[in-house]
C-alpha cells in the first residue's frame, strides 16, 4: 500500500464489543475525518450439529458475524449521511442462501447480514450510500482452521476461492449498485434452482451435507 502514498491505520478491534467498535470508530475517524468505503468481513465458524455445538458457540458466531457487522454500520453510518457519500460492504457466503447441514448457526448470521443489508439498502435510497454484499462460497483463509473442520477442509479445498478473488468482488461491490454479488457467479444458479424449485433442490443438499456431517463425526 505504502507504494501510493496514501496514509494507513491499523486497529485491532473485537467486532463483536461495542464499546471497542466505538473506540476504533473514533480512532479512524480522528486521523481521516470521513469514510467513503466500509467493509465488513469479520466472521467465523463452528463446524458441528445444532444439538451438539453450546450456546454459547452459536451466540458467539451471531455476535461477531451478525452484530459485528451491525456494530459498524452504526457508527459509521452518521458520518456518511453527513457526508451525502458512501458505500458499504457486506461480506456474507452463499450460506446465506443456503441452511446447510452443519454450519447452520453459520448459515443464520449470514440469512441475518443479507436480509438487515437488503433493508438497508432500501432506507439509504436517495442518500447517496449504497450497500452491497458480497456472498462467496468457501475461501482459502483461517476460517476453517477451527479445530472442528479438521476433516471436512480437506475435502473442500478444492472448490474454495483465494482470497485475492473475494478481494477482487469487494472492489467491485464498492462500485456497484447491485444488493448482492455472488462469488463465483455461475454459483447464482444454484441460488436461483433452490428457490425456484425448494422441493427438489433442498433434498439433495440436505443429503449431500449430512453426509459430510457424519463423515467427519466418524473421523473424529
């Protein structure tokens, strides 16, 4: 980044703390005076069945995914009303289209992102901020590093994006007017058979995946 001459803040924050959200919100905000881009793309996951994961597991990924993302908006939001100007960005999954099998705790904080991101979009109309969310199948980072995907990751390698991919959707989401970007895009026919025809397509990937639930249980 240092190549275009452009001033950086680094912050490590827990999303998932308001008062910590508020604090790097001032951080930010005292070195650059206004936001034009706001991307949210903390997130995490716990492989495992409802029944057999604490709730204390499942509130935690709703308050980082969900409310992390919430936390964020509304504090940069003010200052982009103010502004007349901006564009945030929703880093969802196509998880949230999909309730699947073992990641379905998952699968709600990002049915949560997409329906508050849609919503929003409607209210910022006409105020010059757009939202868009970005919703990528499974990417190559630490997300799965969680000890509960120790079997099922290496089966799903080979269909996950890089991150210089999901990166490159984020750009384009920020100058985009579309509510949602599927990465890959062909992956929006799958979105589109599973709510055209739920009665055929839900069988098969509530199959698919609670077999590769009970594989990974047997694993273990």
């Amino acid at each position: 980044i240092s190549k275009f001459n452009v001033k950086t803040l680094v912050c490590t924050c827990d999303v998932s703390q308001k008062s910590r959200v508020k604090q790097m919100t001032e951080n930010v905000l005292d070195k650059f005076g206004r936001v034009d881009i706001l991307v949210n793309n903390a997130g995490f996951v716990i492989y495992g069945k409802i029944n057999d994961l604490t709730i204390e597991e499942i509130e935690s990924q709703m308050e980082t995914n969900y409310f992390g993302m919430v936390y964020c908006i509304k504090n940069f939001l003010p200052v982009m009303l103010e502004q007349n100007f901006g564009h945030i960005v929703n880093v969802a999954s196509v998880g949230a289209s999909f309730g699947v099998p073992g990641i379905a705790s998952y699968c709600a904080t990002k049915f949560a992102m997409l329906g508050f991101s849609e919503g929003l979009k409607h209210e910022l109309h006409g105020t010059g901020i757009g939202v868009t969310v970005v919703s990528p199948i499974m990417v190559r980072t630490n997300l799965f590093d969680h000890p509960s995907f120790e079997n099922f990751t290496k089966r799903a390698t080979g269909i996950s994006l890089s991150p210089e991919t999901v990166a490159k959707a984020v750009v384009k989401a920020a100058n985009s007017r579309r509510l949602e970007i599927v990465v890959p895009s062909v992956t929006r026919a799958g979105i589109w058979a599973k709510h055209t025809f739920p009665f055929f397509i839900n069988p098969i990937i509530g199959s698919a995946f609670r077999k590769q639930l009970e594989k990974s249980k047997k694993s273990n």
